[in-house]
C-alpha cells in the first residue's frame, strides 16, 4: 500500500475535480492507501519541479505541454524527466461571444478584445498554435490576460469582446448560462482541418448541444489531448498499480463525470493504433505504465 499525490490545477478547475474523482474511485481497488489530490500545476515552473517522487507522483495536464517540460522550453528554464502515464480525456476549447455579437466565425475575432487567460497559460499557447496554424499571429487580436473567472465578468460588462473557453462541463461556463444567453463562435470553411493537420496533437471534436445552454446544435472544434504524466525515477510498482487501476476503473468514471465518458474507447486506442499516440513529442511511457497495459492486453 503506498501513498501518491496527484497535481491538478486550481482548485475549482475541470482538471481538480477530474483529480478528485480518480481519486475516489479507486478508493474501490484498495491500490493506495492514501490519495493526495493537490490544487499544483505541473505545468507551472514551481509545479514542474515537484513532479518528484514523495511530493507529486502524478500530473494532470494538457498534452502540448509535456515536449515542452521534457526539453525545458518556455515558460520552463530547465527540462524535466517526464513520462507518460495515460490519456485521461480529449477536451474542446472554444470561444465564447455573447448572443447579440456580431463576432459569428473565427476571422472576426481579429482585432478584438479575446480573453486568453494568463499570459504563460496553456489557453494562450493553445490561442497561438491556432493563430499559427492558420497564418496568422498574436498581433492579430487584442489579448487580455486574465483568469477564467475575471474573463467572465469582462464578457459580462463588455470589457472583453470574446472568451476563449476552457472545455465543458465547467463552473464557469455554468455560471456564464445563469447570467447571459451566449452563442460558439464557429470555425471558417477548411480552418478546422487546416488546424488538425498543422498541430498534431489536436484532435477533431464536436461539443454537443446539450453541453452548452442556447446552443442549437452541435459544434465542431478542435479537441486538446489531456493527459497523465510522472516522473522517471517514480517506482515502478507505484505505477503500475496507478495504470492497473486507472484501466479497471475507466467505464466507472465514465459514469460518474461527463469528460471520461470516453475514456474506455480513448484507452483502447493504445491497442489499436500503438503506443505512441499518446507519447506526445517522444516522451515514452513509465515501464510501469507500459507493464500495465501490457498486463491489461493492451501491448504485446
């Protein structure tokens, strides 16, 4: 029986409560006998180096963001030994306007106030991949950096003409539909696959009406691979255990939040189309993961 920590984000964030019902479930399996679930972004410098083990075992984080700890880019100054863990969901980010903006199609936000989130956030990487993918660059639109909730009162008092959106369900997005009729703003004709082929690790998502309040139909956008990552020196049997349950327990968590409803079919993709579609810029997985889809029957 042994003790892990799991880094999420802040505490209120779609990746904390994902921590939070990990860590629940697998209260089942008797794996661990204590499940730390911390409100630390290992994305962040200072998180980044407690992705050790005895402080964090396991981080929670955006897949764009492991090449860039593993070789030490910015925002990091140095690089750390991370490997790959599991796939933990696809999630799809999204602009938000308020209803009676004229903003209707990506080209529109040129020009306007776009709240990215924080300057060194990976919502504002995520926003210049995009930009970049399809020609253009950050001078094109007026950022604003601020934290989510801080986006929401400026779309609220027009001081923010555009929200980029962490995926849903979230409590912001929540809290955005009681207090205003808002409306997605949509991909131009072939941005959405010229996006896709420019960044690998994106994917094609499609949000379903039913997520968003008002929403007519679905929207297709693009779907951001999140992701579980460790550190080389974690033990082999404290991972192992991890991705043995992890496995077991993917239809259970699939049932108890909207963003693993997937999860089995994005597991067995390890199966089918090899290991190293989760290993984003080369990171591999842990031997301990790869003993455990291994076990699993997953990898041969």
């Amino acid at each position: 029986m042994t003790k892990i920590s799991i880094g999420t984000n802040i505490v209120g964030s779609t990746f904390f409560e994902q921590g939070n019902v990990i860590a629940d479930t697998f209260k089942t399996y008797g794996s661990f006998e204590q499940i730390h679930v911390l409100n630390t972004d290992v994305t962040r410098q200072e998180g980044a180096g407690r992705l050790i083990p005895g402080d964090i075992e396991f981080g929670l984080c955006a897949s764009n963001w492991v090449p860039r700890l593993a070789e030490g880019t910015h925002p990091f100054s140095r690089g750390y030994d991370v490997r790959m863990v599991a796939p933990l969901n696809v999630g799809a980010p999204f602009f938000v306007v308020r209803e009676d903006s004229e903003i209707k199609t990506f080209n529109d936000i040129f020009g306007k106030r776009v709240a990215v989130g924080p300057r060194d956030g990976g919502m504002t990487q995520h926003m210049k991949l995009i930009l970049q993918a399809l020609g253009y660059s950050f001078d094109d639109i007026d950022p604003v950096y601020v934290e989510f909730d801080k986006g929401t009162e400026g779309l609220l008092t027009g001081d923010v003409d555009v929200m980029w959106q962490v995926p849903v369900p979230n409590h912001i997005m929540t809290g955005i539909e009681k207090r205003l009729t808002v409306r997605v703003v949509e991909y131009g004709p072939g941005q959405l696959s010229s996006i896709l082929q420019a960044v690998p690790l994106y994917r094609h998502a499609i949000i379903e009406k039913d997520l968003i309040k008002g929403l007519k139909s679905d929207t297709e956008q693009i779907g951001v691979l999140n992701v579980i990552i460790t550190n080389a020196d974690v033990a082999t049997e404290t991972v192992f255990q991890f991705v043995s349950a992890y496995v077991k327990a993917a239809e259970q968590l699939g049932t108890k939040l909207e963003v693993f409803r997937k999860l089995t079919s994005l597991i067995e993709e390890i199966e089918d189309r090899g290991p190293q579609v989760f290993e984003p810029g080369g990171v591999q997985f842990h031997p301990g993961a790869w003993a455990a889809y291994k076990k699993a029957g997953l990898l041969t």
